[in-house]
C-alpha cells in the first residue's frame, strides 16, 4: 500500500497531502483508494464502497443521523505555472496553503477524515460521503450514483451538511439555475447585397436590451435573502465577414431564489423574452435552507458562525431533492474556487474542524 | 505534357474542362501550366508568367490596350455532397452547367481563352491577366504580384475589362468595404454573483440597437446607383455558461459607394458607433465606374447590355488604384458564386464570347 493516508495530523497538513494526490474529475481512483484504506481501520465505521465514492457510516443509535459530505475531485491543473504540488507561504492574511484543490474542495475532505478519525463517538450519527466527479456533467456524480443504487445510505438522514467552500460561514440553501438559448433566424446573402437577406444579430437587439434593462429581484426565504440575476453568458451568430448572418444565438442563465419553482423559473424567462424563441436547455432548482429546522437550529447554535444565503448551485439542492434538509460550510473562500491561484488561510481549515467538533462531540 | 487545354472546343465545354482541372486558392499550379502551356504555340502573343499568374499580350500597335482579366482559382470544393466533377443537366430555364469554378469564376476564364485563341487581329491591343489567389487574403492575390513585380504589363491599358460573373450585364466600378471589430469590455465573475463583475455582452445592446435603427444611403456615381449598406456580420462574446462575460465583439461590414473616400468610410463607422471601442481592421475602397471614358462608351455599345452598378468588392477595385478604369463582365450569376450548388445556364458562357467579340473583331 503506497504512501497511506495519515489522519493523525492536522487539517491543514492533511489538506496539503490530499491536494498533492491529483484528482481532476474522472482520476480519482488512487486518492479514493487511499481514502477508502485509511477508513476500513476504524471500528466504528461501517464502510461502502461505489465506484470511487466512499461512504462511511457509524451505527451509535443516536436520536439524529447527519450526512457530512464532500466531493474528492477538482478542476483540471494548470500547467504553466503549475498549481501542484501546493505551497505553503505567509501572506498579508497569515499564513497560506496554495495549490489545486486547496479550497474545492480538498479541506472540506481533510476536516472529514479528521473528525471521521479523532471523533469516534459522536453526539450525532454520521454519515460521511466523499464522492466522485462533482465538477463535471451530472451523469457521472458520486452522489447520483449512490440516490441510483444506494439511496438508503443518505435517506435515513435528518440533515446534511455539505463542506463546499463557504469562508467559514454557514450557507443555508442554494439558488436554482436554468440555462436557455434565445435564437434569432434571418436569411444569408452576401453583405453586399444584404436586401437580398435578413440579419439575424440585428434582431437579437431587443434581446440585449431587455437584459440591459432587466432589474432582478431579491427574495427572501426562510428568513435568508437571495439575490436573483438574469444575464446573457454567451452570445454568437455569423459565419463569415462577407455574409448577412442567417443565425444569432443568445446564452441565458437564470439564477432563482430556492421559493421559486423549476416551472416558475421557466415560466419567468419565456415572459422577459415573449416574442423570441426559447431553448430551455438546462434548469436545475434550488434548495430552501430549511434552517427552521431542529438539526438545522442545534447546528447553527453549536458552530456560532455567520450565516448567509449560498448564492451558486452545490450540491444541496441534491440532498434536498432526497428530503435531506442541507447546508453548506467548509474553508476556503468561494470567489478562488476554479482560479488558477486558488489559495486558503491555513488558520481556516483548523477553523472549521474545531467549530465541527463542537457540535459533534 | 498531360492532358493538353484545346481551345478550339465551345466555351462551355471548355469551361467544364477548367473547373474539372481543380485549382482551389493556392492549389493553381497544375492549371497554370496547362494555361500557360496552351498559350505559348499562339504566335501573336508574348507570354510572361509569375508565379501561377500567366500574362499574355498581343502587340499590334492598336490606338488603344485593354486589360481582360480572370482568375484561375475557386473557393474549397464541398465533399458531401461533391461539386466536382462538373454535370451538365437539363433545368427549367434550358441547359445548365453545375459544380464549382461554373460561376466564379472558370466560365469567365474560358471565354478569355477561346478570345486568345479565336481573335488573333483584335481591334484593340490586348493583355490577358490569368491570376492566381483572388479568394483569399490579399497578400496572395496575383494581381498584388504583378503590380508590385511587373507593374508596366499593366499600367499600359486604357481600360480593363474582369470576366467575373455578372449574369451577363455590365457592372460599372464596386463598393468598397470597410471591416470593424466594435469591442465591449466588463468584469469577468460567477453568473450567481453578477454583482461582482459587468457584463460586456449587455454592454451591446446599444451596438445592435443602432445596427437595427441604421438607415443605409442610396448614392448616384457616374450615372449608376450604389446602395450602401452596415451590417453585423460577426458576434461572439462569452467564455462559459457560469461566468458573466467580460468580452464581446461585434465585426461589421460597411459597404460604401466609390465616391466615398476609405478615409471618409472609416470616419463614417465611428460616428455611427460614437463611444464605443473601433477597430477598423480591414478597409478597401470602391472604384468609379468610368463609364464616361471613351473605351467604356465603345465596350457598352458594342456590346449593347444592360449596365447596373456593381454590388460586391472586385478587383476592379485594384485596376482603379493602378490608374486603369475597369468594368465586370461576365457568366453566371453572382448570387450562386461560393455556394455549394454554384451553376450556370450553358448558353451564357457562348453568349458571353460571343458579346466580346461583337467588340474586338
């Protein structure tokens, strides 16, 4: 067994190791291996295994069972300059961890294992999940792997909470997204002779303006405010620089409070763009959080942390489609998660394992 | 010498022939050499070849030189289906011939062939200009070769005379054609936090808005009309379906008439989009028809056509800036050149040789 895994160290030494072991999506097998191996040890878990998606659960016949989940793969490395193996530095903000992984989502993994490791009997019992390919299409997602094959392994939960990078804060809930192409069709003719067509990014003008002037509403839900947004994310149309263009395709993505419906959502964007024809392509709704909630209430009580509203899509909106109430909160700060110098305060992954602990022991 | 041109078949045959000898830009050799091999036994012409752009000229000591010119190379042949070799085939309006080059521009070059070949003792002096490169970027157009290499093999003429494909009528001198990249710039972020960044896709709105109110000019040269036009024909803007887009361009095409100066166009395109970012990227003036000198006077009366304005750029363009007024007169009609079904009735390659030699004999 190559180079195990050792959970006796701390949660920053631990996160540095975790990244070092490359898992871009679809190549997580040898860290999933070295997760699985590091667990099997623990005589108070019970461990599956599903492809390379691990879940371990202790049986204490607590009054509360909770999932702790977290993905185990990352966003492709960069090559020049690389951002493996990390660094670690000081900064105007203490000390750093740099590197792949370092905030999504390879410290939430550390705290984990850490408190999978050094809190073998918890006030809770615990589910741990760390799963495969959460970055890339949903088809090959750990977590839908298991609702598909496995879904009593999180159902027989009362809450979850997801270690996605949050800054430290809790954040309750997950807008919904839907994505739709707004297309415009004209007639192609030369550009010299464009009486003879009909230009299709001329039409797409309104299309533009009615974003320009589009003002979105925030909703309040559960007592945290969502910020909806409506926006053009991509927009192409032509075929040469000598052609009226036949075609002229507008990329819109919707963010919706979690009050608001998949039907709702949809709804909303065939009116702003009534008139024009509308490809709804993707639409995934969000997740209310749910922090009326008794587990949700002694969590927060326990961490004594900030709490906001998450405003991207994670994969709570998965457990709450399952009817597992869940939040977000883990280190390291959303806004570097994908950035080629993704980088965390050390001091935030110790953070958070303490602030777990006392709610779990 | 591998299948040797015969001149002395029909211009359609003779055209079928050419486009079946597939001579895509930069791939004209092969035809060059059977052109050039043709027009070498002709005692009453001298030849010159540069590169793959052959140059004939008879030397009668007439009172006046014509230019008539054509090039020899097509845009890219389509494989599914194919457009070569050429079919000829009954069609509504009578026999027509149909595969690429049949249009733009095999049929012209043919009836300057048959012209060398059956029209020794013209009534004016003549230079053939065969050319290579006309469908792609200029640095590789053989008229480019010539005027910087050998510019006296035309600056001689009083008047030129491009068989480009103009179903058959006269078209006085082109438009010329002004390219502009219109840039918006913003803040690149998360599209669930909008409010991070600014979307430069929003940001056009007003481009296309001003495209669509846009209210082209209708200008009288010369006694023809040249309708000007500004299109869009290119936009592209956006990275991906979750990052507000920090970048969004707009290419348009200004078609202006040859009494506006490439100075006097560009000024044009930045007032119209006052306030926006401009890059002028590519800017070609028009050419006058001429049509009021004495050798234009005599080729429309000979030929007893009709004489519109000409639409699209040509390299009649390229004759003016040389000092040589030139008019574009040809077979096929310009609405089918580059498309995948380019065709041409077979009576108007006969009809267009015959009509040039109402003049030159």
């Amino acid at each position: 067994m190559p180079n195990p895994l050792d959970l006796a160290r701390d949660a920053a030494t631990l996160t540095a190791d975790l990244c070092d072991r490359p898992s871009v999506s679809l190549q997580e097998g040898e860290l999933a291996d070295a997760i699985e191996d590091a667990l099997r040890p623990l005589a108070h878990l019970d461990v599956v295994r599903l492809g390379n998606t691990i879940v371990a659960r202790t049986n204490l016949d607590r009054p509360e069972r909770v999932v702790l989940a977290g993905h185990i793969d990352t966003v492709p490395l960069t090559v020049d300059p690389p951002n493996l193996p990390t660094v670690r530095e000081p900064s105007g903000q203490g000390e750093i961890l740099r590197g792949r992984g370092t905030v999504d989502m390879k410290g939430g993994v550390a705290v984990m294992l850490r408190l999978a490791y050094a809190v073998p009997a918890p006030t809770r019992d615990l589910t741990f999940v760390f799963y495969e390919a959460e970055e890339i299409d949903s088809i090959y997602n750990g977590l839908g792997l298991i609702e598909r094959e496995r879904p009593e392994l999180i159902t027989d939960a009362d809450f979850a909470v997801l270690l996605e990078p949050t800054d430290g804060a809790i954040e309750g809930g997950c807008k919904g997204t839907l994505r739709a192409e707004i297309t415009t069709k004209g007639i192609a003719a030369h550009s010299a002779r464009p009486w003879k067509g009909h230009n299709a990014i001329h039409d797409a003008a309104p299309i533009l303006t009615r974003l320009a002037d589009y003002r979105a509403e925030v909703k309040e839900v559960d007592g945290l405010e969502y910020p909806e947004a409506l926006n053009a994310v991509l927009i192409s149309g032509g075929t040469a620089t000598n052609v009226i263009p036949d075609r002229c395709v507008v990329t819109v993505n919707y963010r919706y409070a979690p009050s608001v419906s998949e039907d709702e959502a949809a709804a909303h964007v065939r009116s702003v763009f009534d008139g024009f024809e509308i490809d709804i392509v993707d639409n995934a709704g969000g997740a209310r959080p749910g922090l009326n909630r008794p587990a949700a209430q002694a969590f927060i009580a326990a961490l004594g942390v900030p709490v906001t509203a998450k405003q991207g899509w994670t994969d709570v909106a998965r457990f709450s489609a399952m009817g597992v109430p869940a939040v977000n909160f883990g280190p390291g700060d959303p806004n570097l998660a994908h950035m080629d110098d993704e980088r965390c305060p050390v001091a935030q992954y110790g953070a958070c394992e303490e602030a777990m602990i006392r709610w779990l022991r």
